[in-house]
C-alpha cells in the first residue's frame, strides 16, 4: 500500500513520532497517556508542515479527547478551497482508525459515505491495521484526509460540483 503515497508523502510520515500507547477511550488512565503521544506527534506534524510553508489544516480535540474537529484546506489552480471536518476516536481506538467526516461535501463525490464520511478503505485502513498502535491522528491525517483532499478536490472542482468561496 505504501506506493500509493509519493515520496513527499513518505518522507512526511517517517517524520512523524510513532505512538507506542496502547489505549482508546474506555481505557481512562492509559487514554490520558495516548492522548500526549496523540498531541505530541500532531504538534511535531504541525511544525512539519509549517516549516516547510505546507500547512494545510487546524484541529483541535474536545477536553476528553474523543471529538477532534478543524479546518482543512486544499489549493487548486491558485484557489483556496475550505472545509470544515471532525470524527470521533472509535471505542475500539487505536485498532480502529477513526472515520474522517467533512459534512459540507456529503453526496459531492463518489468517494465519500452517508455522514460525509471520506472513503479510506481501499488504501488507508489496511496501513492502519498493519501499523496499529503506532498510528494516530497525525497518521490519519497526513495518510487519510491529505490524499484525499489531493484527489477529490481537483476532480469535484473540475466537474462543478463545489465552487470556490469568495
């Protein structure tokens, strides 16, 4: 599944701290440590991107850690185009990834569930599998979100199907 992403996209993700944590949100204690490993590679990802004039999104997580929720953008011929997306970490977390939601595109692409959940699993959720616990947020972020981003914004911008917001 790797040569799905290009280099740049390898490169970013070996960067990113991997978390050795093995714990969800039914886990109390242990939760609260997965959740700095959690911020810790988001912030390290964050100045990743930042550094290297690629910041692409803003997220920020409720006082338990179970509901994150930001902004992310994608630029297409020069145009910012702007969404507002969340998930929920599952129960099940970290075995399984949480489900991307950008409720504004709900119905705008193939590629995307009831809920205006992003399509992963074709490419995304077995990595996850393979790499969990290591993964989190980042991870599903930089692996999930950003190539989906790449391939559905040009395309659904290209057919009219979203309009830039002026």
């Amino acid at each position: 599944m790797a040569e799905a992403w290009d280099n740049k996209t390898r490169e970013a993700v070996k960067k990113i701290p991997f978390l050795t944590e093995k714990a969800g949100p039914r886990d109390k204690q242990k939760w609260q440590d997965r959740l700095k490993q959690e911020l810790h590679a988001l912030i390290t990802y964050i100045k990743m991107n930042k550094e290297s004039d690629t910041d692409w999104f803003s997220i920020q997580p409720n006082a338990d850690g179970t509901r994150w929720s930001g902004k992310c953008w994608y630029v297409h011929e020069l145009i910012k185009y702007e969404f507002d997306f969340q998930f929920d970490i599952p129960a099940t977390y970290p075995d399984t990834a949480p489900e991307i939601e950008i409720p504004e595109l709900e119905g705008k692409t193939a590629k995307m569930y009831r809920g205006g959940k992003i399509c992963l699993t074709i490419h995304f959720k077995p990595l996850w599998s393979k790499n969990s616990p290591h993964f989190g947020v980042a991870h599903a972020l930089c692996l999930g979100l950003a190539p989906w981003l790449a391939a559905e914004v040009p395309f659904m911008v290209e057919s009219g199907v979203i309009k830039a917001k002026v």
